[in-house]
C-alpha cells in the first residue's frame, strides 16, 4: 500500500453540522455525511460510509465497511454487521439485527431484519 493511502485510512471525515454524542465511538477511515446525529454511545466501525441527514440512534452499532443511505434511521441497539448496504430512506428498528443488503426504502425490524412498510 502506498504511503498516502495508508495515510488517508487513518482519517475520520465529519461534516457540517454533524453531532456525535457522548461515548459515541467513530474509528478511523469513517466518513459521515451533512447534518447526522451519532446518538449516544453508537459505535462506527472503521470505513464506514454515513450520508447526510442519517440519525443512527444509542447504542447502535455499524461494524466496518457499512455504507447507510442519505435520510436513514437506525434505532436504538441496532446491530448492522460488515459490509452491508443500506439505501436512502430506510428505518432500522430498534434492536434490529441487518445481516445482508437492504435495496429499496421502507421500515425494516426483527433479527434478521426484514421489511414491514
């Protein structure tokens, strides 16, 4: 890997009017979108992808890689494991688990999580 590559995994990018709560966790290589909430105690894996105005609720947890769509939700205590995708306009529930893609907008729940709207 090339010096400056290495470099730029290193860095977190937050941008404007973005809030990270108290003990909320954002590991490095994290990039977070316009006007995001990162509620209290969240934790943001390394490389993950956050588009703008995504609330991720307390204690939710994105393992590496995650990429969230612009004007998504993830409850409270929800659990989205490494390298999954989720689209704009989706609600997680709270304490939901996401094991694989989700591709169209709509409310999901459960463990596995699965589409209810």
């Amino acid at each position: 890997m090339h010096v400056l590559e290495f470099l730029k995994c290193l860095y977190t990018e937050i941008s404007e009017g973005t809030f990270i709560g108290k003990n909320a966790v954002v590991n490095p290589g994290v990039k977070i979108g316009k006007n995001c909430i990162i509620n209290t105690g969240a934790i943001i894996e390394h490389d993950c992808i956050i588009g703008d105005d995504v609330h991720i609720g307390p204690g939710a947890i994105l393992s590496g890689g995650t990429h969230i769509g612009n004007n998504s939700f993830i409850g409270t205590g929800a659990i989205i494991i490494q390298n999954i995708n989720i689209s704009e306009n989706v609600l997680i529930g709270a304490g939901a688990v996401v094991v694989k893609d989700i591709n169209e907008p709509g409310v999901y729940v459960g463990n596995p999580a699965r589409r209810i709207k």
